[in-house]
C-alpha cells in the first residue's frame, strides 16, 4: 500500500513500550477516538519519508496515544521521535465528528459578527485543545479552538466561525510594527 495524499497525522513518537509491543504518541489529537481493527500507518520523520506498519490498536488515553503494532518488533526505539500518519480512508467510519490539525488548515476564520479574521497557517496542539495561528494582511493571532466557543464548521467550505474570547486580540502581533522595528 502506498502513502496517499489523505494521510492524517496521528502524533509523534515518544516512547515505547516494549512488553505490549505499543508506540506511545504525544502531540496528538486531542479528541481521536480508540480504535480497535487492524489498520495500515505509516510512520517516518516525514510524509516524504515514511515505512508501512501494521496497527492493531489505538488506545486514546488523554494526553497520549497508544498503538499496538501487530506485527511483533524486535527494535520499537527506532521508532522514537517519528511521526505516525493513517490514511483517512482506513479510519472514516470512527473519525466522523473528530476535527483533525490538517483539517483546519487554510480555513478562514470569522468571529462572532462575521468579521474575517484571517486565515490558519498553523495548528498547535496542547493537551486540552488547538491553537490555531490565524493570520491577515495585518497580523497574526493564536485563537483557541474547542467546544466552547465553536459556533460553526464547515470542512468542505474550509470556514470557521468562534467566539472570540474577550481580550484574545491583545495577543496579536501587528505585521506593520514587526516591519518598522526592524
């Protein structure tokens, strides 16, 4: 089986362990659901880079994840510091509600009124949600991203529209200023 271009980034690997014969991922999507059938990953230093693996397991255990190969490795700290990919097809059944990073990326991001606030250029992820670094013309600014101030969605469309937190535009850094200072 060859990479596709609907390889969604499951985490990086961040130790192992050996006795379960199990990858365990941080960095990873926060609301990825537990998997339980076998599934072909790909795991690499990059997309451009990446080896076929065999999963039988994925375990969400809130800050990690866990998977099980299914073919038993005699080496699993090769695999330390690699990020580990799942073609989209294999997981569509399970992932139906799940937001994944590369999903947001190039969304355009509206507020509350519907005022463009500029665009994801990256996806940061922390234990408990996104950070999505949103830039425009004028500046870039890191907006939360989760449940709670979600007001709409739409993958196809690539648009986002939150509530913004109150203060959350003190965190801009102004394009403009960055250019004079220097």
């Amino acid at each position: 089986m060859q990479p596709t271009e609907n390889l969604k980034y499951l985490g990086i690997v961040s130790s192992i362990a050996p006795k379960s014969n199990s990858l365990i991922l941080s960095d990873i999507p926060p609301e990825f659901p537990s998997i339980s059938k076998e599934i072909m990953a790909f795991i690499g230093y990059s997309k451009s880079f990446l080896k076929e693996i065999s999963i039988n397991k994925i375990s969400n255990n809130g800050n990690t994840i866990a998977i099980t190969l299914t073919k038993l490795q005699n080496n699993l700290s090769q695999f330390v510091r690699m990020a580990v990919f799942i073609d989209e097809s294999s997981i569509s059944n399970e992932i139906t509600d799940v937001i994944l990073p590369e999903d947001l990326l190039d969304c355009k991001v509206y507020d509350q009124d519907k005022n463009l606030i500029g665009n994801v250029v990256d996806v940061h992820i922390i234990p408990s949600q996104m950070i999505l670094i949103t830039e425009n013309s004028d500046y870039s600014v890191p907006l939360p991203f989760n449940e709670d101030i979600l007001i709409k969605y739409n993958k196809k469309k690539k648009v986002i529209q939150i509530e913004l937190p109150e203060g959350i535009m003190d965190l801009a850094e102004y394009k403009k200023r960055q250019e004079n200072e220097n």
